[in-house]
C-alpha cells in the first residue's frame, strides 16, 4: 500500500481536467487518487474514466452534501481512503511535478511525532497562468504561531497546501463544521498538528487557482456565512489556542483577533446594512470603537460597490 492518499472532493469540472493532469504528471507514482464527486456534473466522472494510468478510485455520492457542509463533504471523502497520509485536493488546482517525490524525500527525514506537512504555493488565474507567488512558511512553526501569524495577515494559506496524517484526522473527528468550509482548515492544521510543529516541505509549490467559480471568489453570495464562520473561529482561537500559548501575550492576541476580524470586513465588502449592523454590533470581535468601526464599514462598502459600478461601465 502506498503512503500517500491524493483525495478530491469534486464538484466542478470546469478545471477539472487540469488539476488530474498535474497529478498525471508526478515523477512520482506511489499515491492513491480518490475522487469523490459530491453529486456533481456528469463530466466529472466521464473525465476519471478516461484516466488508465493513475491509481485512481472514483466514488460518486448522489447527494450534493457539499452545498449545505463542504467540510462534511471533505470528511466522507477522507474516509473512503486507507494509506496513513492525505492530501485533500482542489478539483480547480495544480501541482508541480516534483510534490510528491518532495513529500516522500521529507517523509524519510520526518519526526515521527510531525502530523502535518505543507508546500508554498503560487496563486494562478483561469488560464493558468501565475499571478503572484505567496511568501513562503517557515521551515517549521508551532500550531500557535501559524495561528497567530495567520490572523496577523503576514501570510496565505491553503487548503490544497497541507499534507496529514490520518491518525491525527481521525482523533480530531475530521474537519469542524463552519459555515462555507471559512476558516475551517486554519482550525484544523492547528488541531492536526496535535501540539508538534507544523513542517514545509521545501522546493516544489502548489498552484492555487482563483476563479469566479471557486468560493474564495465568490465573496457575495456568501458573506453571512464566512462573517458566522469568522465569529465560530476566533471563539476557537481563544478557547483552544489563546489559552495554551505562553509565546504571546494576552494584549498580542486580543489585538490580532480583532485586525483578523477587520481585515475579513474589508475583504468581504461590500456588505449589506443589516450584515454592517451585525459586525459592528456591541458584541462584536472587532476592538475599535463602535463609531469608528461603523464609519469604515461603511466606507468600505461604499468604495466596494464604486468600483464594481466602474467595472460594469468598463472603466476598471
């Protein structure tokens, strides 16, 4: 049995074709591809089947759980799998030829306590083409400091980055249930990695794609729920993070939550009044004063629909 799990919850075949080429293209081979179509397109399994050369095990599921719990959706793929580690896979993404040859490289020198591993990655646009390259990990973080980083902006972070174990996935009963799946992986290498540091696997990068089609992209139709998910998290933060960390102070992490929780505001806008009332509220995550967080969120959201009315007259 091979070690590595390759598994992808399929739902869109829009890129579909490319993100199995890259896998095609590994000069490794010692993997396993699961496919799980969470009730999607026909094309999707009509694609796999044209696929001989891989280890390849399509599983359709008829119902479409991904629309009310992607990351139930990504939990029932995982189940399906048997080798000890896995790497949950976009069905829009590519990666270098050299990932797995990488991982199995930095597997032979890996600590066994280490549960998770990850790549840097370059973002693509829907022709493929790179359109920035993210900064990279460090060699090695604690849970607490990818956190905390995280929450700081200092870098991006993907789910198609992360390779883990399954025993560790297991333990923790799979990924939590946000809404939209938002800040679910964050939650989840923190909690995968069971206290141990967080290890890159450095040289080869995983090409994330940002698309209309992807819900990274699709900011509007979501905004309630990544705002819902966003509370969800930063009470995980502080309950399970915070509260085990002596490498930052309490001010440090207070502060972090709440530029996390501005940032997620500006990044989300424009945002609907009652969403505005709701994220400015008495009870909200975010430190400033209430004026003051009102006053922005609602420039922001003016400036957003500004530049969306711009775009659709063609000037920008």
């Amino acid at each position: 049995m091979h070690q590595l799990a390759i598994v992808i919850p399929a739902w869109k075949p829009d890129f579909f074709r490319s993100a199995l080429q890259s896998i095609r293209a590994q000069t490794d081979r010692r993997f396993t591809l699961y496919v799980a179509d969470d009730g999607g397109p026909a094309a999707i399994g009509e694609i796999c089947a044209t696929v001989d050369d891989l280890d390849l095990v399509y599983h359709r599921f008829e119902d479409n759980l991904g629309g009310t719990s992607l990351t139930g959706h990504w939990n029932r793929a995982i189940e399906h799998t048997r080798e000890p580690w896995v790497w949950l896979f976009g069905d829009d993404d590519e990666m270098h030829p050299e990932c797995v040859a990488r991982f199995y490289t930095a597997l032979e020198e890996l600590d066994p306590a280490i549960s998770v591993m990850r790549f840097d990655t370059d973002v693509i646009d829907e022709t493929g083409a790179v359109q920035s390259h993210n900064a990279s990990h460090p060699r090695a973080e604690t849970g607490a400091d990818f956190v905390f980083s995280r929450l700081l902006g200092h870098r991006n972070s993907y789910v198609v980055e992360y390779i883990f174990r399954r025993a560790t996935f297991d333990r923790a009963g799979g990924f939590p249930d946000y809404p939209s799946a938002w800040c679910a992986d964050d939650a989840a290498w923190y909690t995968f990695s069971d206290g141990q540091p967080i290890v890159t696997i450095e040289g080869p990068r995983v090409r994330w794609r940002a698309s209309r089609v992807n819900i990274t992209g699709a900011n509007r139709s979501h905004q309630s729920a990544k705002v819902q998910a966003g509370r969800r998290y930063l009470d995980f933060v502080a309950a399970d993070v915070e509260a085990r960390d002596t490498a930052h102070t309490a001010e440090a992490w207070s502060s972090a939550r709440s530029q996390w929780f501005e940032d997620q505001i500006r990044y989300l806008s424009p945002l609907p009044m009652a969403l505005i009332r709701d994220v400015t509220g008495p009870d909200s995550p975010w430190a400033r004063p209430r004026f003051e967080r009102t006053v922005l969120a609602y420039v922001w959201t003016f400036r957003a629909w500004g530049r969306a009315a711009l775009r659709a007259l063609g000037g920008g």
